[in-house]
C-alpha cells in the first residue's frame, strides 16, 4: 500500500482558518454546516493514492475540512472506490500488454528456426533422377 502523505502543520492550519467561519465557527468545507463542536476531518481532496507526483508538497488547497458525520464518511467511501475502478483498470492494461509481449518473443524462438534448418541439411541433396534418365538405356 502507497504510503498516504499528511499535510504540514502550517497547510493543516491554513486549511482550518479557511473553514473557520467568523461568526459560527468551524464549517464543513463540503457541504457549508455548522460543526460546532462535532468532530471534523482534513481530507485529500484527491485520493491521495491516485497522486502520480508524490514528491509535490500538499497545499492547503489539496485538502477540504469536512465534518465526519456530514461529508467525511461517505468520502471516504468514494474515495476507495475511485482508487478499487483505478486500480481495475491498471490491471486490466497491464492484461493487455502482457499477451503482446509474449507473441513478439514468441515470432524468434531460435530452437524453431533450428528445428526448421535441422531437416533440410539432413535432406541428401543429389541428383537422384537425372543419372536413372541417362542411364535409362533399358528401352
Ligand atoms: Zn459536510
């Protein structure tokens, strides 16, 4: 499983005051209600597993305050889905790819080309019947 990358404390903070509401206070970032004191998550807004670039720093604008009730949860359950359809296709590519290798490699086996040169040495190569023509002198 690919490591998940957490954000700095500094992009943590800034996507909390982003959240924060002046009068209400914290605000789930998915949907707009007033958490209060309910719990709250920093999301990936991408699937962090999906990231091609892992070594680009997160930003505050890689991650969504959510509340856990509200948004979180079934995000999440997105979100493995999303990367369980990625993953599906990825190995349904390499699928692909692998039967393509073995027909390339398969087109020069060399015993093939031996066993096919192997008879025709064998083959006696002379002239069998020009010398039974010429010395066709029964008739
Ligand atoms: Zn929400």
């Amino acid at each position: 499983m690919a490591k998940r990358r957490e954000f700095s404390k500094a992009v943590y903070v800034q996507i909390v005051k982003r959240a924060m509401h002046p009068k209400h206070g914290i605000v789930c970032e998915g949907c707009g209600l007033v958490l209060g004191k309910k719990a709250w998550h920093v999301d990936h807004t991408i699937a962090d597993a999906l990231q091609i670039d892992k070594s680009r720093k997160l930003t505050a604008d890689d991650g969504k305050l959510l509340g856990v009730e509200c948004c979180h949860k079934p995000k999440t359950a997105e979100d493995v889905a999303v990367i369980a359809e990625a993953k599906r296709r990825e190995e349904k590519h390499l699928g692909i790819k692998r039967p393509k290798q073995s027909i390339k490699s398969a087109g020069f086996p060399k015993s093939e080309k031996a066993a096919r040169r192997s008879p025709k040495q064998d083959l006696p190569y002379r002239p069998l019947y020009r010398p039974a023509l010429n010395a066709g002198g029964e008739n």
